[in-house]
C-alpha cells in the first residue's frame, strides 16, 4: 500500500510542478535570451529552431527537489511512512551533480552564443568526480558490492577493482548517451519517460528496489511526462545539458538501484545506439574517410532519410518500451 502511495503521489507531484515551472520558466529563458544555438553541421532544417529556450533541464531538477522534500516531509510527519533511503539520496544526488554540470555547460554556450561549450575533457573530467563520488557513497553505505549481476542469469561474478571500472564506464557512458539522444524534439524525454515507467513496474513486479525504486520511477516518468508537454514536436522549450545530463544519471542510478547496473545496456538500448553510431561514424571516416551513416547520432540519419521527427520519436519509443520488457526477464534471476 505505501508503495502505491509513493509510486502515485510522487508522479502526480513531479509531473504538475514539471509542468507549471516549464510554462513559467519558457517567457523567463526567452527576457534572458537562453535561446538555442543551432551547429552548422547538422539538418539545415533545424536552423529553424534556433531561438529556441534551453536550459529547460531546471524545470526537472526543481521539480525533482520538490517532490523529495514533500517525501522527507511527510516521512518527518508520520514516522511510519518509509522517507528518503540513503540509497535514493546518493542516485538523486548523483543526477543533480550531472545536471549542475550540464548547467556549467549550457551557460558556456550561452556565454560563447555558440553550440560548443566545455571542451570535452572538462566535461568528462566533471562527469568522471560525478561517477567516482557516487560510487564511493554507495559502498560507504552499504548499497554497492563488487559482484556484478549478469542479466537474464542468477550469476553474479566477483570482479573486485575491476567492478568500480565497470561503474565508472557505465555511469559517464550512459550520462553522454542519454545527452547525445538530446537532438530532436521529445525524444530523450520520450525514452526516459518509459525507463521511469520500467522502474515503477520493477518495484512490484519484481519486488526490487522496494519504495525506493517506487520513487525514483514515479519522478522520473512524472516529471518526463510534464516536459514533454512543452518539448515534444513542435518543442517550446529545449532541456539542454542541464536536463539530459540530469535524465541521463536517474536512469544509470536506476540501473545501480536494480542491483543489476548491466540491465542498462537493455533499457538503455537506445541511448547506447545513439553513442555507438557516433563511435562507428568518427572511426569509419578517420579509417576510411567514408561515412556509414547519413549523419549521426542515428536519429539524425532517419531524419536524412526523411523520417519526420514525431516518426522518429514513436518508433525509438517502441523499441525502448519493447527493451524495458526484455529486461525484466533479463532480472528474473535475482527477483
């Protein structure tokens, strides 16, 4: 029952206050002049979007800290109502740190009025104490071991050292691959929507991750859902930075949440496409000088094809909700 309560309460509050601060904040980013710089490189037809408000990422994480202090509120009030575990603490806090430092990110590009903020090694390197402090809190807590869970088996393999390489590539991995996603309207946020909406199932389903997964799936599909009221096609407003990398450490934190951190690669599938057709496009043309694709990330090949944008975001979203199903198989080994 305070499952329920949690998973209900915390998508109501996440989606409405999402929703409300989006509308407020759109005509405040457009006095700023926050607007979106669109690269010369990419679709033509997306100069016409340029103007745009981003940083719209801060509507989420506002949204996100209200939904937790309503939470620890009520469980300050009533002592029988489970709040905030130190566990949902760290990954909140891990999304929050990612999305300061796409926030650092957006405003370079707004300072540049360009689409190129912090060079790639400061972003990684900002990305990297991000994961490395995360990890040391969940072993300090008690929430992390170093066996890894192999999806779609009981197994769980012993890798010492070698599991903190694992994290650290998975959580800086899937926090780029979630901000690469970022590149048409509603997609990152269509995708991460339907990932809260897998957590949420998981904490009954699968009997993991307790309320605490409850929550984080509640939240993240609520205020996702809120977003995209203004952020799918035609978008009013863009996340920027601020909000896919904050998107993308909720749904790599979920993956720690699940005890099971390789799952991602399931989930996530998309997410993981769009970085590995980047990979293969930059390392076909350095090789071969030849592209494999019209352009990447993939979604911009689809686009080159003549896929529309809402055909695009549909058809990604599919195959996410159809990989969310997947993995729940894939985690029947430790439910």
């Amino acid at each position: 029952m305070q499952k329920t309560v949690i998973l209900i309460a915390s998508f109501a509050i996440s989606f409405l206050s999402c929703m409300l601060l989006t509308r407020l904040i759109i005509p405040k980013l457009k006095s700023l002049k926050m607007g979106q710089k669109i690269l010369e490189i990419g679709p033509r037809w997306h100069k016409g979007k340029e103007g745009t408000p981003t940083m719209g990422g801060i509507a989420m994480i506002i949204s996100l800290c209200i939904t937790v202090v309503i939470s620890v509120t009520v469980g300050l009030i009533n002592s029988g109502f489970r709040s905030v575990s130190t566990r949902a603490a760290l990954v909140f806090g891990y999304a929050l740190l990612n999305g300061l430092t796409g926030m650092i990110d957006d405003r370079v590009k707004l300072l540049k009025k360009q689409n190129e903020g912090l060079k790639a090694w400061q972003k990684y390197a900002l990305q990297f104490v991000c994961a490395a402090l995360f990890i040391a809190g969940m072993r300090l807590t008690g929430n992390m071991s170093t066996a890894l869970h192999i999806p779609f088996t009981s197994l769980h393999i012993e890798l010492g050292f070698f599991y903190y390489i694992i994290a650290v590539l998975l959580l800086t991995g899937v926090v780029n691959a979630v901000n690469l996603t970022d590149g048409i309207d509603g997609l990152a946020a269509s995708n991460t929507l339907l990932v809260g909406v897998f957590f949420a199932v998981m904490a009954f389903a699968g009997g993991i991750g307790g309320n605490d997964l409850a929550l984080l799936g509640g939240v993240t599909a609520g205020m996702c859902g809120g977003f995209l009221v203004y952020n799918f096609y035609p978008a009013k407003i863009f996340m920027g930075d601020t909000g896919s990398l904050f998107l993308g450490g909720l749904v790599v934190g979920g993956a720690f949440m699940l005890d099971s951190p390789l799952t991602v690669i399931l989930f996530g599938l998309i997410f993981i496409t769009e970085t590995v057709s980047v990979i293969l496009q930059v390392a076909s043309f350095k090789l071969t000088k030849k592209r494999i694709f019209k352009m990447a990330p993939i979604h911009h090949h689809f686009e080159m094809c003549g896929w529309s944008e809402v055909k695009i975001v549909t058809v990604f979203s599919v195959i996410t909700a159809v990989m969310c199903i997947v993995s729940y198989f894939a985690l029947r080994g430790i439910m």
